[in-house]
C-alpha cells in the first residue's frame, strides 16, 4: 500500500491568463510562478497531444522539483477507451503510454484520462471495452518499466459520455495502480445541477471510501470548475467570479476538512485557474482550521 500523503495540493490546469500576462511564454516557468502564489501542483496538459520533448519535461521536473510543485499530466483528449473500433482502442493505448512516457520524464506521478463515449452503445457495453483498454494499458504500462504511474479515469461532463462516478469507481476496482478522477463541475453538469448539498459531495466521498482502497479514496485526484451545462450536460468552463454557476467549493472543502482527506486538487477555470485555485486553497484551510 502506498504511503498517505499528509496534506491536499492546490494548483491549476495550464497556465492562467495572468501566467502570460506578466510576460511567462514558457510552461517551465510555471513551477516558480505556482510557489509565488503559494500554490503545491500543476497539471501539465497534453490535451492535443504529447509536444514537450524528454529533455523539455525533464527540466520542468527538476524545476517542479525545486519549487515543491506535484506534477501530473493530463492525457490527449482524443484517447477513446470505450470506443467500438479496436484500432481507435489500440491507438488509446499507444497514446496513454507515450503520456506516460512524458510523466515518467519530469518526475509527474499521475496522468488523467477521458474515460470515453457511450452515444452510440449502451453504458454497460461502454464500460466493458473501457475496462479491456484499460487493462491493455495497464500491461503496456508495466512492460514499458511506467507501472509506477498512476492512470487517473475522470468523470465526464456530457449526459452521453461514459464516466459517471459510478463508473469511474467500477473501473478503478480494476487495479490499486488506477486513481479516480473526480471533476465536480463534470459531476455536476452530466446530473444536471446534482451537486447542491454538503450530502451530494459525501455520497461522492462515501462511494470512493466502501469500493476503493485507502490511497485511492483518500490520495484521489480532484478537477473542479464552476461549469455551464444544458439537458446534454457541460457547455462551458466559467470562473469563481462568475457565481451564477455551480458548483459551489466550500461544501467540498469542508469534508476534505473534516475527513482527512489528502486529494490533487487542480483548478480548471476559464483562465483564472491560478488565482482561483489560490482561493480554493484558502477556502480549505479555512475550514480546517474550524475544524
């Protein structure tokens, strides 16, 4: 089992508006940013695809390193694992393991990955060939010397994508080397405004504490994001500003508070993920020190 980490990390998807503004251009000067603004991880985003070259990310990680700046990547966002060609699912896997390859290469622990659609199949179908790709990734990734890294499943934001957290528990079960991926707002756009109550966001925690393991329940992965969303689910990523979207954080902060809880959390918003992952974390230490 691995050992409990002793605190929850704040920090943003990317780079924030302001990372560029004050005259950043280069995501390896993002680990000195984040720790000016007090902020523990980053999460590096390979969403159109896996760029930063081996030389490129290990200097992020010697940097990340330095600055006390947790790393994990986020996955292509065309990786498919419930897809019902085989060849797109082989592809998934190819670009799961060349993520992995770049986490490995900066010292990142984790890579977060869209568990797939299930438009055109049933969810139950969906999430048979989800778990079989996973399982190839798994064996890719141990055979490639990269079993150390966690795959982290996210939850989805569109009512017809497979990845609800329901599912994303199923298939973490699959093996202790998968951590879930919960993303709140995606939680709270595929239920459609289910996220309301302090005992919405405990059924989430409760679900993660009776099926997973200890690591996985309490060390899990978090995105949040107030976050716009019609009958089909997520439409757009909003800002803590903009406060006529859901949901709301403080109910949220207040069990890691209370329960103990050491998640990743990283902020998604619309170009403020800096600042606004800056108030999540006084928003939680807030609460802990109610506690």
């Amino acid at each position: 089992m691995e050992k409990l980490e002793d605190r929850p990390l704040f920090g943003p998807a990317g780079n924030a508006e302001s990372f560029f503004a004050a005259g950043h251009k280069s995501s390896l000067e993002a680990p000195e940013w984040l720790k000016q603004h007090h902020l523990d991880c980053y999460e590096y985003q390979c969403g159109h695809g896996v760029r930063i070259s081996e030389d490129a990310a290990a200097v992020l990680g010697e940097r990340a390193r330095e600055n006390g700046i947790a790393l994990s990547v986020h996955a292509p966002y065309y990786i498919s694992l419930s897809s019902t060609e085989e060849e797109k699912r082989l592809r998934s896997v190819d670009y799961i393991i060349a993520t992995l390859k770049a986490a490995a290469a900066m010292g990142a622990d984790r890579i977060v990955v869209h568990s797939g659609s299930c438009a055109k199949i049933t969810r139950r179908e969906a999430l048979k060939l989800a778990a079989d790709t996973l399982q190839r990734a798994l064996i890719a990734a141990e055979q490639a010397g990269l079993g150390h890294i966690y795959i982290c499943p996210e939850t989805m934001g569109k009512v017809q994508q497979l990845g609800n957290t329901e599912e994303v528990v199923k298939l973490c079960m699959m093996s202790d080397r998968l951590i879930p991926a919960i993303d709140f707002g995606h939680v709270n756009a595929q239920t459609c405004g289910g996220l309301k109550e302090k005992a919405d966001f405990a059924a989430i925690l409760d679900l993660l504490e009776r099926k997973l393991n200890p690591y996985q329940a309490q060390c899990f992965h978090i995105h949040y994001s107030r976050i716009e969303y019609t009958n089909a689910g997520e439409k757009k990523h909003h800002t803590f500003a903009e406060t006529e979207y859901e949901p709301e954080f403080e109910p949220l902060a207040e069990l890691i508070a209370e329960r103990g809880l050491t998640p990743r959390v990283i902020c998604e918003s619309a170009g403020t993920q800096t600042e606004d992952a800056v108030e999540m974390k006084k928003i939680y230490l807030g609460k802990r020190a109610m506690k």
